[in-house]
C-alpha cells in the first residue's frame, strides 16, 4: 500500500515501475475503486444466468490482466494442469487506485485469502484459485468458448494455459504486483489489521519526499522492483548474507520488539519474522549499519502500521511513557550503528541520478514513532497513516 496527501505521485509511481520493467509492454492496469464495491466480483467478475443464452461468465478488466500476467510468464502445463514457468519474467503491476475507498476486507477479501497459499519451492510454483475450476463447469460449450476469448486465450498458443485453468482453475500469477493507493481522510474506510499483515505499507511522504528545489532536475529516482521468487526462508538462504549468516541477529532483534508488544493487539506472529527475515535476504546487508536500515524499513513497512488507538489502548508504563516513545528509545538502543554512523544509513528504494554510488538516508521509524507520540500528547488518539 502506497500512503500518504494526495499529489505526492502514488499512482504515478506505479505506472513507472511497469515501464522501468518492460518499456513498451501492456504490464501495467490502473483500476479505479469504487465506493459500492463490497464483494469479490467486482474485481474478478461473476456468472451471470440472465438471457436466453444460458449461464456467462461477466468477465473484469482485472481478471483479464490476471491472465495476461500468467501467459507472459507461463511456459508449458502438464496433463494435470500444473504450470511451467520461464525461467525469468516481467512484472506486471495492477495499480488499485484510491483503494480504500470501499472495504477493502470485503471486496479483496478472495485474494487475501488464496495470498497465503502462494508457495515457491525451487522454480515450481503453486496457488490456490481464485476462480475455480466449479465455476468454469457452470458454463456451457458455448459460454466456455466465449470467456475464453474474452480472456484473449483464443490462439491456439494458449491452449494449454487455458486446460490447465479449466483442471486447477485461476490462481494469482507468480508475476502480479499488486499496489494500492491510500489516502485517510473522512470519505475513506480503514484497515483490519488482516490487510495490514498481509500488506507493505510505504508511508510516500518518508520513502519518496517530494522536493520542490528538485523539481526540474531530480537528484533521484526509484529503485526497480520485481517480484519475488522466495517464500519462506531457510538457514540456506541467509548464509551468504554477511552482516547475519543464520539470521540470529534479525531473531533477535524482533524478539526484543516483540516482547514490547506483548500483551497488546500489535503482538507479532510468525509471519512477521519470516517476512523479516526474507528482507534481510533480499538486500543482503553486508554491515551492521546496512543490517540495521533492513530493520528500520522492515518496522516502518509491516509494524508500526498496526499501531493505532487513544491511550488506554496504547497503555503507559511506570515511567508513564506511551507504546509509542517506548518503542522510540527502544530503536534507538538497538540502531546503535546508525547513530553511530552519524544517522546516516544506507537507503534501499532510491537511487542517485548524480553519480552517487550508494543512496542514504536517515533513520524512518523512530522519527515517525516520535510524530506518532505527539499526536497521542496533543489528541489523545495516534495513528501511522499520514
């Protein structure tokens, strides 16, 4: 999720990191919400009985891009409908504009779902579907022929994609990113922290600042991003990762956070560590100052989204200090490197456009925690969402 004032270059920022991944292709969809979407159909589309020509599938432009997605980086199928996939691929963003315009509980509430199901093991991939292969059987010789073609599967290139559909159904494609806007203001629903759980949360206006002295020439840009091909992390995975070969290091330090959280409805489960542990893979820290910036992002990103409420629910300790300033001294002590580094860490999502060989930038989370303490002190209520 993409958060933060309106303006800042969400959706904007979206739609280029389709064209940085494949200039010229059709690998971005923008999808405006709407208010009244309450169910999964919206999205993914439904069987409709009414006309003379029996049961149809109504299919969406989301569906469609699905799809899409899947041909792209689908190579062969098997006889029982399991997909092979190339050996590389593009990622194909679907961009869900103003997202929490509805709930987003109710109508994405499918895919949340079948979300946990994705698993890579080597290069095979599985997903549960989203679109049965029940519902497919609902259709006629006819209405199949005609969903078919609407999915654009027509070609007889596509023939074997469309058998494996019609044996194990429609499953979320390895290559889909998924990215919705956020703006918090009186005409927009919140979060169940299922979403939030299930979700990275980029705070725009901390990851991306706008800079007006910038304007007509940028010092920076985006980093590139992709899909990922990893889903659970084992001891294999870390150990040419230098700053933490076992992972030992980034256990404990979720430990330590999570026993602050303990007894609080922001507590963290497994899911968190694994997600953890799969960033300090993916930018595969060399130092300790580079280690700790994972940390730094990974809180801004998965934790302190789920901090919210007034303070009875944020509670106080003896020293009378609120969950947020507790968790603030508490990073400080454990980003001893970065303060050591003169607050300065390296930053992971933007790169330099003035020859600047490594990006960085300062601390995230314990500024933001200390913003979140002020408005608890001056409102008596706190949230992270700007």
């Amino acid at each position: 999720m993409l958060a933060g004032i309106s303006g800042t270059g969400k959706t904007r920022f979206v739609r280029k990191q389709a064209e940085a991944a494949a200039a010229g292709r059709a690998n971005y969809c923008h999808v405006a919400v709407r208010p009244d979407w309450h169910e999964p159909s919206d999205l993914l589309g439904y069987v409709s009985r009414i006309g003379a020509d029996g049961a149809r599938y109504v299919v969406t432009d989301v569906l469609r891009f699905m799809v899409r997605a899947w041909a792209d980086i689908a190579e062969s199928a098997d006889a029982d409908g399991h997909i092979a996939l190339q050996t590389t691929g593009v990622p194909f963003w679907l961009c869900l504009d103003e997202m929490n315009l509805a709930p987003v509980e109710q109508y994405f509430a499918d895919f949340l779902s079948v979300l946990e199901t994705r698993q890579w093991e080597g290069r095979d991939y599985t997903c549960d579907p989203l679109l049965k292969p029940d519902i497919l059987r609902q259709l006629d010789a006819v209405g199949r022929q005609t969903l078919r073609d609407d999915l654009g599967l027509a070609a007889d290139a596509h023939t074997f994609l469309w058998e494996a559909f019609t044996t194990q159904g429609i499953g979320i494609p390895p290559n889909l990113m998924v990215a919705g806007t956020v703006n918090m203001d009186e005409t927009t629903h919140g979060f169940s922290r299922k979403v939030i759980d299930r979700a990275f949360t980029f705070d725009f206006g901390v990851f991306f600042p706008n800079d007006y002295d910038r304007f007509f020439t940028p010092a920076t840009t985006f980093r590139t991003l992709t899909y990922a091909e990893l889903t659970q992390v084992s001891r294999e995975d870390l150990q040419t990762v230098t700053a933490d070969p076992d992972g030992s290091r980034s256990i404990a330090f979720l430990k330590t956070v999570n026993a602050l959280l303990k007894n609080t409805p922001f507590e963290l489960a497994y899911r968190a560590l694994n997600e953890l542990l799969l960033a300090v893979v993916c930018f595969h820290p060399e130092s300790d100052v580079a280690l700790q910036a994972v940390w730094d992002d990974f809180l801004m990103a998965k934790v302190l989204p789920r901090i919210e409420g007034d303070s009875d629910k944020l509670g106080t300790d003896a020293d009378g200090k609120a969950l947020p300033e507790r968790l603030a001294l508490l990073l400080e002590m454990a980003f001893s490197a970065i303060n050591g580094a003169g607050k300065s860490r390296p930053d992971w999502f933007n790169v330099s456009l003035t020859g600047e060989a490594n990006m960085m930038t300062e601390c995230r989370s314990v500024p933001k925690l200390r913003q979140m303490q002020q408005r608890l002190d001056a409102q008596g209520f706190t949230a992270f969402w700007p």
